[in-house]
C-alpha cells in the first residue's frame, strides 16, 4: 500500500461513519403534529401579548415612585416573554420539519394536556376565594362583609377552586393527551390556555399592577 493512497482511504473510510451522524429527524404522527403546533402557537402568541403588554411597564418615563414600581417586573415579564416566544417559536418549525407518519410520535399530546392543565389552573388562581352580595363591601383580609353596622361572613369559594385546579390536572393528564382525540382536545386546550393566560394578563399587565 502506497503512501499516497492510504490518506485517501483513511478519508474514505471515515467519510460513511462521518454521515451516518447526520439522522434524519424523527417522524411524527398526525396526531402528535397537531399538538405540537398548537402548543407552540399557544406559547408564542402568548408570549407576544405579555411581551407588548409590558413595554408601557418597561419604558416608564419620566422616572418616579409608580413607574419605579413597575420597571423591575415589567422588565422581569419581557424576558420571560421573550424565552417563552423563542420556546413556542422553535416548537413550531421543528414540528412542522418532521416528516408526518402514522406510526410517528404522538408525545406532544403530553404538551396538550400540559397548557390545559396551565390554563385552567389560573383560571382557578383568578376566581375569588371569597365574596359578598352586591354593594356589600369585602374585608380581603378577615373575610367578612361589612353592610353599615352589620358584618358577616362572606361566601367561601375556596373548595370550589381548589376543585377546579385538581380538575384541570386530572384531566389535563387524562383525557386530553389522548391522541384518537386531538382534533377535539386540542382547540380545547388552546381555548383554555388562553382563557388562564388572557385573564392573567388583564389583570396584571392591562390593568395594572397594585401600585
């Protein structure tokens, strides 16, 4: 064997084992397609609300007490916005560059389960623990209603959120990850996650926080 061509063969030789470190990506089942776009679509346009939402929060000027306030966690919800925008945005086009098959991966149904669960849980967090009846006035701290002279205790709606949170996760985890069902399950999932988010971020970021 000449000098000349054991380099070329060396290079040859390492050439398929150099390929096969290329894998193709992972194919997906239509089912777990589905999901994974709707998950990402849900986390960016999320993202993009929260993200517009605190720039006012963010950019506070001139500076003083009730921007001073507000500056650190608006600049805190941009990041985090931003990380959430890349995650969603990334979910997105590595799902829709896999090739679909119907013996794929379904797993991004677990994601599914994972944003209904989310939403509804704040929407459990932004209920009320407690309330009164129309033009009574509401003690957050001691839980009382106060008419004039008169207190009294106010409606308790604590179990009933706390039922609603463990209702969320169960079927979160149960029956929304099922992948004969995504058609349906993930709308649902999506309109939930929104409806969490989207009352989170009103009370927050649109109307603003306690100052």
């Amino acid at each position: 064997m000449n000098g000349i061509g054991w380099p070329g063969g060396r290079a040859a030789a390492r050439m398929p084992a150099m390929a096969s470190t290329h894998r193709a990506p992972e194919e997906v089942a239509p089912a777990g397609r589905v999901a994974g776009l709707t998950v990402g679509a849900c986390l960016l346009v999320s993202a993009v609300a929260f993200l517009v939402a605190s720039w006012d929060e963010l950019t506070c000027t001139p500076p003083g007490a009730t921007c001073d306030d507000v500056a650190g966690t608006g600049g805190a919800v941009s990041l985090a916005a931003l990380a959430v925008m890349a995650a969603g945005g990334a979910i997105i086009v590595l799902t829709a560059r896999r090739p679909v098959l119907a013996s794929g991966s379904s797993a991004w149904t677990w994601g599914l389960g994972t944003i209904f669960a989310i939403g509804v849980g704040l929407l459990a967090l932004r209920l009320p623990g407690h309330s009164c009846p129309d033009g009574v006035h509401l003690t957050p701290i001691f839980n009382t209603c106060v008419d004039g002279a008169r207190r009294f205790d106010a409606t308790s709606w604590v179990w009933p959120k706390r039922a609603l949170f463990v209702a969320g996760l169960a079927i979160g985890f149960t029956v929304m990850r099922s992948p004969r069902r995504v058609w349906l399950t993930a709308p649902i999932a999506a309109v939930a996650w929104f409806a969490g988010t989207g009352w989170l971020l009103y009370d927050t970021m649109i109307t603003g926080f306690p100052r």
